[in-house]
C-alpha cells in the first residue's frame, strides 16, 4: 500500500509563519493550499495532490460553518465542532497515521490550510494552538479521534460514543498527557470510566474529580504498567481511581 | 537524563534477566538492531526479535513471589512526533520457577505506522501475585523490570545537519540572515544531529560560496556562533544539569556539556550559569575564543 505523503511545515518555517500571524492585527484569511515554505517527506509514498487539500479544508469549514464559523460560538459548538473534526480527521480524511505523528504536518493545517478556522477556534493566537506541537489545533483533534474513536481492529470496534460526552477540560487531562494515555486501549478506557461517572453522579464538580483521578493514574503509571493490564484488570484500576477521587471530593464538601 | 525512582515493592537483581539484543532480519541473515536506520522509509516494514533469558527462581527469591505467582510480557512500540504506544507481543509467565528462555517475536511492523523513531520497551510486570515476604508487590500490572531501546528511523547521519533555503519564501523578517539554528532544547537525550539543524540561507550566496570553500573565516565565525546558540539555549534550561555523564553518548545534551567543560574547565554548572546571566559579554568572548578562533 502506498502511503499518501501529506505536505508539512519544518520548525523554521513554523516560527516564521507563526510570527507573521502573531503580529497580524485583522482576523487571519486563507489564501492558498500551496505555500512555497512546505514540503513533503522525502520518500515513502506519493504526494497528496492538492484538491483533496482543497477537498479537506472545504470539509472542514463546513463543519465549522453548521456550529457558528465565522462569527463567535459558544461552548457547546465549539465542543460539537471538536468531536465532528476529530471523527473527520481521524477516520474519513485519510491522513496515514504515520504522516498524523508529524508535527509539521498540522502546523502546514493551522498555518496554511485552514489558518482562519484556527483564529475563530482559538481566539487570542496562543503559540501552542498554531505552531505544532501535542496542542496544534487540528493535530490534539485527530489525536483525540484517533486514541479514543478509531476502530483499531483490536475487537473494542469504534469508540465515538466515548469520546462524544468528553468536555474540554475532560479531553486535556486525558489526551495531552502522552505518558498516560499514548494507547488507544487505556485512552478510551479512562474516556469511558469519565462518562459514566458524570452519567451516574449529576451536579458532581467534574473538573476536579477528573484532575484528582488523572493524578493518581499517572502517579500509578510509574510503578504499575497500566497498558499491560487486562481488560477487566484495567477498568477496574481505571474505576476505583475515579471513585476514590469521588470519595476525595465527598469528603472535601 | 535518567530519574531514579524508588519502587513501593521488591524488584529482581538485574542478573535476573538477560535480555538479548533486538534483531532484524535482512537479505543477508540477521543483524542487530543500530541506534539510526538508514535508508529508512514508510515502505519498509521492520521484522524484529529478540530472546530473554529469565531466572525465575532467582527472581522469585529477589521479590519474594511464591511459585504460584504468574508474570505478564509485554512489548510496546512507541512512535512519532506526537508519541503513539501500542502494544505488540504480550506472553503470559504462569509458572514462576526454574528457568526459561523466551523468543519475542518475530514482530512485524508496518512501515506506514512508524515515524521518525521507535522506542521499543520490553516490561516484566505481575499478572497474579502470591507473596511470600511483605514488601512482595502485590497489584496486577507492578513492573518488575523494564528495558528500552531506541531505533532512530529518519534524521541524523552527518555531525553537523545542515540545510539550504531560500529564506526570503518563508519570511521578509529573515530574507537577508546568513543562517538560521533550529535546536529542539527539550530533547537533550536525542542525537545531536537529529535535535540540532543549521540552515543556510540561499539569497547569501556570499556566505554560502565562503562555506562550501571551507574558508577559515567563515567556518570559525559559523562554529562559534553555532555553539554560543546552543550553549546558551540550554543553560537557560533548568533540565539541563552540564554533566556529560547524565546523556547518552553523541546526544545534544553531552555534547553541549562537553562544550561547556571545554570553555569553562574546573567551573561549577551554577559558576558558568551565573557569569551567563551577569557578564553576557564576557561568557560569548570566552566561547567564541575557544570555538571560533581560526582553525
């Protein structure tokens, strides 16, 4: 199978083109899928032509456009937005996973493809949401569609019923924490505990309760390999990691 | 750098465990797995093994597990820019006596699933614990032992990476710069060519002629420029501790600190971080004298 090589942007481009943006005062525009600065791996594949580009971005501003692009959205479309991007990236827009792990490949999406659906996504132009590390903004959503909704063909099937009901902050504790939540296994595991504790215990200070419990998984990671465990083995730690942090905050009130 | 950690539990002597080299196998036979794969792309799938040799009952006595104990295997592929883990071969231990050799693998891993690098961590862990002395671990999953190698699949190659771009396509800003240094500070165990990047400039084809000549003046002047970038990026970095000893061979963090010992013999980390801070002049005069004086 050949791998469809996506274009990307390398650490210098990015902090160049990140700097233009970051003094730009006006809302930032699209102006061409091609920029003269990226470039495509080597080897190993062949290029994306560049109407799919055009095909991927037009996706993803219709998507953008059903929950509010461009003028101000709220919470509960931005998160609607995040879970449809996400399942697109991860699943339909054909972007190989190898190509996914590239930094520069996303910061290519924020800076050139879809640079306004950034700027209307993250307002006040934050480095970390443009430049292309584990927080770019298109990269943390196909991360997210990819540990917790893929079908990995592990005989879990898919999870976007999981990653669904995830607020914001639910998905930073649990995504952008690559010693944690690296495998797609433990991901949506602790995706899945999250949901159902908020189901069972309404009105529950979620934020809390899942910092508290995301603590206390990484501190186990150290000694305990969690990936290792079965499957019942790992709900179960999972479990009894966000009960006791429900305990915690019980005590706490 | 390494963190040691104190674990709640026993753990086996590392004469326990005898683990083999990771193995590929080519055209030719089987060869050890290198630190940097050449000619590596997303075409070429790897094929990997290795053999552990396991004392159990010497590992049984070091944790104080019972016979009846039951071990877990596993091997996880860790790969990519954005860090994804899988796991790839996992083997139940039910019997915790005697001795035993375990083949792992062989594995076979996709080319268009790997990026950039694969650390390959091997982890003896408890599936089931019966302990004989308290401080036996006692959760299913405490890691016994662990061991990680790290194959770099792209990147590295010369000691010196550089590259040419015509700098006035990215940015005005830049358009007339002689060069630019890309240096990834928060990977101070990575290679150093695999970390660190020099980018010359096209449009200064003045600058560039003078180095593809070798032109002493121009060489001294890149050098020690080169290194006052680096070393003052990473003093800046609390992580970074100065010692060679703390990185791995040829990594941008001993090589840094290798510098810095070079320039500032017999001072201690926070001498050499204080006359940064306090005599800026003096620390790049005293750099550039050692690192950018003729050759």
């Amino acid at each position: 199978m050949t791998v469809e090589l996506f274009p990307r942007l390398d650490g210098f481009a990015t902090d160049a083109l990140w700097n233009e943006v970051a003094r730009f005062p006006g809302p930032v525009e699209f102006e061409d899928v091609r920029h003269p600065a990226a470039t495509f791996t080597a080897t190993g594949g062949t290029r994306c032509d560049f109407d799919k580009l055009r095909r991927i971005r037009n996706d993803l501003v219709r998507l953008a456009r059903d929950h509010g692009f461009p003028d101000a959205r709220g919470d509960e479309e931005v998160r609607q937005f995040d879970f449809r991007a996400a399942r697109y990236l991860a699943e339909e827009s054909g972007i190989p996973a190898c190509e996914a792990c590239r930094k520069g490949v996303w910061a290519y999406f924020t800076l050139v493809l879809v640079p306004d659906l950034t700027d209307w996504r993250f307002p006040g132009r934050k480095r970390e949401r443009w430049a292309g590390g584990i927080r770019n903004t298109f990269g943390v959503l196909w991360r997210r569609g990819y540990l917790i909704g893929v079908d990995h063909n592990d005989g879990r099937g898919v999870g976007w019923s999981c990653l669904e009901p995830l607020t914001q902050d639910a998905l930073v504790q649990i995504i952008e924490r690559p010693d944690l939540s690296a495998s797609p296994r433990t991901a949506r595991t602790i995706a899945s505990v999250w949901s159902r504790i908020r189901q069972e215990n309404s009105g529950v200070p979620m934020e809390a309760l899942t910092r508290d419990a995301i603590r206390s998984l990484t501190a186990y990671r150290v000694t305990q390999d969690l990936d290792g465990l079965g499957e019942d083995e790992l709900l179960g730690r999972v479990n009894a990691v966000f009960r006791a942090a429900l305990a915690n905050l019980s005590r706490r009130s | 750098m390494s963190e040691v950690l104190a674990f709640p539990f026993l753990r086996p002597g590392r004469s326990r465990i005898e683990a083999g080299p990771w193995m590929g196998p080519d055209a030719d036979g089987a060869y050890e797995l290198p630190e940097l794969l050449p000619d590596w792309d997303y075409s070429v799938g790897l094929g990997l093994h290795r053999t552990l040799e396991l004392d159990l009952d010497g590992l049984s006595s070091d944790t104080g597990l019972g016979p009846s104990s039951s071990l877990l295997l596993h091997v996880y592929v860790v790969t990519g820019e954005l860090k994804l883990r899988k796991c790839v071969f996992d083997q139940a231990l039910r019997d915790c006596s005697g001795s035993l050799q375990v083949q792992i693998g062989p594995l076979e891993l996709e080319g268009a699933e790997l990026q950039g690098y694969i650390d390959l961590v091997t982890v003896l862990s408890v599936e089931r614990a019966e302990r004989i002395e308290r401080l036996a671990p006692m959760a299913p999953g405490s890691r016994l032992w662990e061991d990680q190698f790290r194959c770099r699949l792209e990147g590295g190659g010369g000691r010196l990476p550089m590259e040419t771009r015509d700098f006035s396509e990215v940015s005005a800003r830049y358009a007339l710069a002689p060069w630019y240094f890309r240096l990834e500070e928060s990977r101070l165990d990575d290679r150093f060519e695999a970390a660190f990047q020099v980018i010359l400039n096209t449009r200064r084809q003045d600058v560039l002629e003078a180095i593809s000549r070798k032109e002493t003046l121009m060489m001294s002047t890149l050098q020690g420029d080169l290194v006052r970038h680096v070393v003052t990026r990473l003093l800046r970095s609390e992580e970074f501790t100065l010692r060679a000893e703390d990185y791995p061979d040829g990594s941008i963090g001993a090589v840094a600190a290798a510098w810095l010992d070079a320039a500032f013999p017999d001072q201690e980390p926070g001498q050499i971080r204080d006359m940064l801070e306090q005599r800026p002049a003096d620390f790049e005069a005293i750099v550039f004298s050692v690192f950018g004086g003729a050759a």
